[in-house]
C-alpha cells in the first residue's frame, strides 16, 4: 500500500468508519476524458494557475487507488457539452456501472428532443445519480425542454449532482438564482450542488437550508488550492456545522492537483468534530444512497 493510500486509510479508521464514499469523482469513456486532461492542461497559462492531474493514470489502475484508499462506493461524473451525446454517454455509464459494481450507477442529460425519454430509461435501467453540469454544457437548468425531466427526477428521488456555482470561471447559466427558479417549482428535487457553490458558497448554503432536498458535496472546497482563488467565507463555518447531515464527501479525482489525502485533511482542519467528519465521509452519502 502506497503513502498516499496509508493516510486515507489512517483518516477514515480514526474515526471507526467502515471506509468513505466519494459522491464526485470522473470516471468516462477514454477518449472523453483525455480531452477533459487536455482542457486542465491548458487552463493553467489562461489562469496563471497550474492545475497538473495527480491520477493521471490507466483506468485500472485508478479503480485500485480509489480501492486502496477505502473508498466504498463512488460515481462515474460524465457529462456533455452539445446534443446527441447524453444518451451515448449514459449507456458507457451502465456498462461501467455493471462491470465496476462499486461505482454507483451514474447518468447524465441534457436540454435536446428525446431527453425525457432517454432519462426514464436511465432511471429505469437503475441510475442512482445524475450529473449536470451547466458551466460546460451552457445551458438554462429552466429550459423548457428540461422541464418533465425535473419532475420525473423528483417523483423518483434520485440525487443530481449539479455543477452550478460560478467557480472556476463564471457561466451564463451558473449561480444561485437559476437554480433557485428551479426549485421553487420543483421543491422536492434532491440537488447536491457541487463544490459547496463555489464561489456563492453563502447563496447555495441558504438554498440547502430553504430546501430540505438540497445537498452540496466539499469538492475541492476548503483545500489550499481553492482557498488561494475562492476561500471559503470563515463566517459560513457555523452553518455548515447546522447543515452537517446534508453534506457529502466529493473530491474530483482523478482530476485534482494534490494528493487524495488533502481533501480529507482539508475538511478535518475546519475543526467541526468527528462527528460531523463522520456523517461527510459516509453517514450522510450511505443514506441519501441507501
């Protein structure tokens, strides 16, 4: 067992857990996230900040990290960027899902004709969580198109990891008050926003406690590189002791530019209690997933 692997392991056993979940992690078809690589790749010289993927390795080899680490259950986050790739992408994902029985059945959409369709077969099928990401895939999570979706989503109670806060750089469609619009209508909606909301880590905070169904997952959040361009409001602290039971482990491995372990040592210096590290790392996740 690697260093690296040791101290996850050391992290979760000090607080007598079983292991984690990992709500947030990229598992995609190859030639996806070789072009997801690409896109980090290049972001740093845009930015002035460097974002080199620490797991940049062979599909195989990343599952046994994430297996070493101790990490229970985890997702395969694929989203896409333009119509007609959602449905190829969510039949990738079952095959994943069905072969890599660990991973929770993970599917995606997006604003075009057939969605509703195709999400019910995704649903159907067993999907257990949806990913939408409305930076890349510009687009309005109140489109019309989009609207049996929501419903269908809701009557079902399967969770949507939603990238919507305006981090690293703003969308169209990004921020609170899409999402708000949303859930006004569809208040039984089990959104978990990625990221805490970065950079409106308050405007998401008051959704979750408007909206009992609102989650947010701590990828990247907290941890030193986020902290140098989107700190976490110190605040805020106190409100996410008061929203412990709604907030889930997420690390965005394989794409991250620090060791695992970080993002775990990250949450444990917010000084919260065991407890509340406890029910992140895999209390709240085991039960929103059952």
């Amino acid at each position: 067992m690697s260093g690296d692997s040791l101290d996850v392991v050391r992290f979760w056993e000090r607080l007598g857990l079983p292991g984690i979940i990992d709500v947030h992690t990229h598992f995609m078809p190859e030639q996806v996230l070789r072009k997801v690589w690409a896109y980090f790749d290049s972001v740093g010289p845009l930015t002035g900040m460097e974002w080199p993927i620490a797991y940049r390795h062979a599909e195989e080899e990343r599952l046994a990290l994430l297996r070493s680490f101790g990490v229970l259950r985890f997702t395969s986050m694929l989203y896409p960027h333009r119509a007609g790739m959602a449905d190829w992408l969510n039949g990738w994902a079952a095959d994943f899902a069905e072969r890599v029985p660990d991973c929770l059945h993970t599917a995606t959409f997006f604003p075009e004709e057939g969605v509703e369709r195709y999400v019910r077969e995704a649903v159907d099928a067993g999907a257990r969580v949806f990913k939408s990401h409305l930076q890349v895939g510009a687009y309005d999570p109140n489109d019309p198109l989009l609207e049996s979706v929501w419903g269908l989503l809701a009557e079902a109670g399967v969770p949507v990891v939603m990238h919507c806060g305006s981090g690293p750089a703003p969308g169209r469609y990004t921020g609170p008050e899409p999402v708000g619009r949303l859930l006004a209508r569809h208040p039984r909606l089990r959104i978990v926003v990625a990221h805490m909301g970065m950079p409106e880590y308050a405007d998401f905070l008051a959704l979750a406690e408007r909206y009992p169904g609102v989650r947010l997952d701590t990828t990247m959040a907290f941890t030193d590189f986020s902290e140098e361009f989107s700190p976490f409001p110190v605040g805020e602290r106190v409100r996410l002791a008061d929203l412990g039971d709604r907030i889930l482990l997420g690390t965005d491995f394989p794409n991250i530019p620090y060791p695992y372990v970080h993002q775990l040592r990250a949450l444990e210096r917010l000084e919260l209690g065991d407890a509340w590290l406890r029910a992140v790392c895999h209390g709240n996740a085991s039960a929103l997933f059952r």
